[in-house]
C-alpha cells in the first residue's frame, strides 16, 4: 500500500490533472490519495476573509465568485457529467455567503471560523478529483478528513493526536480499504474532540500524508509536485539544478525546519520512526528523477541552498536599523572546502558592498542573512560553487 498526495502546484490546469489520473491509473496495489486545494485557492479564500472584514461585504463576493468561477470552468473542461460536482459547489457557496456576511456584520473574524473557510478549499478538490477518477474509471471512496484526523484547539496551527487518528484509522479508513482500492481524504484539515473543524498550517497536506502512511504502515509515502526531486537550489531562480537522489531522515529534517517548502517541519517524525521511505517526485514526469527520505546511516555529499524572505522579528538584535529587506539564505552541506569558500565569499561581498552580512552555523547547515538586492547574487555565487 502507498499514500500518495497531490497539490496544487500539480492540480491547477489541465495537464495536471490528467498527468494525476494517468500516474494513479498505473498503479497496481491500494492506495490512499491525500488531496489539497487546487492552484491558489487557500490564499484567495484567506483574502477573501479579510477583504470582507477590512472592507465590505461585496468585495469579498467578487473574490468568491472567482473562485467559484474558477471550479465551474475546471468541471465544464474535464468532467463530462457535473451535476453531483456542483451540488457540491453551490453548497459551498452559499455557507461561504452566511460566513462572509456574518463576519461583515459583526467586523469579526474568529479563528475558528477563519479555519472553517479555508477548509473549504479542500472540500471542493476531494469531491472533484472524486468525480474526475470516476469519469476515468478509477472508482476511489471519498472520506471525511475530519472523521480520521483529530487535532487539538490551535485554530491555524493545529496539532494531531496521533492516537486518537490511529483509532480512526484502524476503525474507519482501513474497513474501507477492504472493499475499495483508492481511498481519497483532504490534506491540511481535521476536527478537534469538538467537532470543529481545524487546519493545521500551511503547506501540511504533507503531514496529513505522513500521518496516514505511518499509521498503516505504507511501503511509501510519495510527494507529487512540479519539480523532480528536493535539488541543490530553487529551480524556479537557478537553471540547471542537480536532483539530490537520497536523504536521511536527519538531513531532511534540517531542511524542513530551515523552510524547505517541499516537507513540512513535523512530517518526518513517524516515517522515521517507522522506517517508512518518503519520495518527492514529479507529477509531470513521473518516471524521472527523484528524492527518497529512508533511514539510511550515510550523509548526503549534495550540498542544498534554501532562501526565504527573513522573519524580522527573529533577528531584531541583529539588524536594529535595517530598513531594507533582507532574505535568510540557508545551506546545507558537509563538505569543508564549500564551507570554507562560503564564508570567504559572504565576508568578500561584505567589504566590497559595505552592505550587512550576518553568517552562522547551526548542525549542518550555513547561514547568510543579507540584504534581498544583494541575494540573488549570493544564491548564484553558490550554486556556482556547488556546481564546480
């Protein structure tokens, strides 16, 4: 058994979606397919929160319509028969209305209700590819995320109980396994002992991914997404990356934690605990390169760069007049001439520039944290030097 997940850097046109049915379709053993919100759907429904909130109730029904909008138009192109589809749909709309004019009159926005209009984002995708596999003759079982993942009270940030999704795995999701091949549930969501609906932050479909893989012990967890595999730098900002093939659960750790976007920061824990491969793999090429996550001993020799915009308040003693933007720089390497040559170049770039460059060093990885006009030069000079 796998547990396979698919997000909307792969779910958001056409070649998508068939590239999802065609890699699904060749498969020979069950699977459970997690399933988050198409394309940019969570940010817009997040907008539209707070546009009806700061603004009016009528400019948060433009952004819905949009959305909206946006599912019609993907059922008319792929599902031959959209009826049960938009049922759904329109029952989406509406309670998106209530919510959205209960938060215009009150000038409220409880977290609460925040999670409950995000989550809709996931209900909308789980029905659709439901009906899309369906119309491709892949009959898979649609089950209620909130039925199996349990999380505690931190609206937005949601933790799971792992027991308590365990006993729901073993008692409702597996019974349904029996009888069906494909099972789907929406990533990102749960229900707390409430009943309430929870989210359990961004980006952690991948999560839900990892808890259900850990829990009936899959022979792989795989990651589907528009890149072949966890590369040396962004390929969306560096051309010509080099796929890192193995990680160890360690290693993979770091990079979440230093905010690698493909693995969300708690993902790993039970795959490592239960010895279960992570693969992150590309949906539109789906026979080519790849990382594997598996607890093996050695250390990656692949040096990795990460980059993301920085958190100001984590470095307030650092910068205390900075006003530019700065951009926190992340390396993960073991080779000591690349370590020696990334110092030697931040404090090159530091004197001839006069510009603020802070570097440390945490476990494995190497820190720049600079000035954003000057980071895509850093990142280059890098990967450069990963190259050669």
């Amino acid at each position: 058994m796998k547990v396979m997940k698919f997000g909307g850097s792969v779910l958001h046109h056409e070649a998508g979606f068939q590239a999802m049915v065609d890699i699904i379709g060749k498969q020979q053993d069950k699977h459970i397919l997690v399933i988050s919100a198409f394309s940019d759907i969570t940010r817009k429904l997040d907008r539209m929160m707070h546009i009806t909130l700061n603004a009016s109730y009528e400019d948060g029904i433009l952004l819905l319509n949009d959305i909206i909008q946006y599912h019609e138009m993907l059922s008319s192109l792929l599902l031959p028969h959209q009826e049960r589809f938009h049922i759904v749909l329109e029952r989406v709309s509406l309670q998106l209305q209530r919510l959205l004019k209960g938060i215009s009159l009150t000038k409220e926005l409880s977290p609460r209700i925040h999670d409950v209009i995000l989550s809709q984002g996931e209900v909308l995708a789980t029905h659709f590819i439901s009906e899309l596999l369906d119309t491709h003759g892949i009959h898979a079982h649609l089950i209620d995320a909130g039925d199996i993942i349990i999380t505690n009270d931190d609206y937005g940030s949601a933790k799971p109980i792992e027991h308590m999704i365990s006993h729901n795995v073993n008692t409702v999701l597996i019974p349904e396994l029996q009888t069906h091949d494909h099972i789907i549930i929406a990533g990102f969501i749960g229900k707390n002992i409430h009943g309430d609906c929870t989210t359990m932050g961004y980006e952690s479909s991948n999560l839900t991914a990892a808890l259900l893989g850990s829990i009936v012990h899959a022979d792989e967890i795989m990651i589907w997404t528009d890149v072949s595999g966890i590369r040396t730098a962004d390929p969306k900002h560096i051309p010509h990356t080099q796929c890192v093939p193995t990680l160890n659960y360690v290693e993979a750790q770091e990079l979440a934690d230093n905010g690698l976007k493909l693995l969300h920061h708690w993902m790993l824990d039970l795959p490592k605990k239960h010895s279960i491969p992570v693969s992150i793999a590309n949906a539109f090429d789906d026979q080519g390169e790849k990382t594997i996550i598996c607890n093996r001993n050695e250390q990656s020799t692949s040096s990795i760069i990460i980059s993301n915009p920085l958190e100001p308040s984590l470095f307030k003693h650092i910068f205390h007049d900075q006003q530019e933007n700065m951009v926190h720089i992340s390396i993960l390497t073991r080779d000591a001439m690349m370590i020696q040559k990334i110092y030697a170049m931040a404090s090159e770039l530091a004197m001839q520039h006069l510009i603020i460059i802070k570097t440390y060093e945490s476990k494995s990885m190497h820190h720049i944290i600079a000035p954003e006009t000057c980071s895509k030069v850093i990142i280059h000079t890098l990967h450069t030097m990963i190259e050669h």
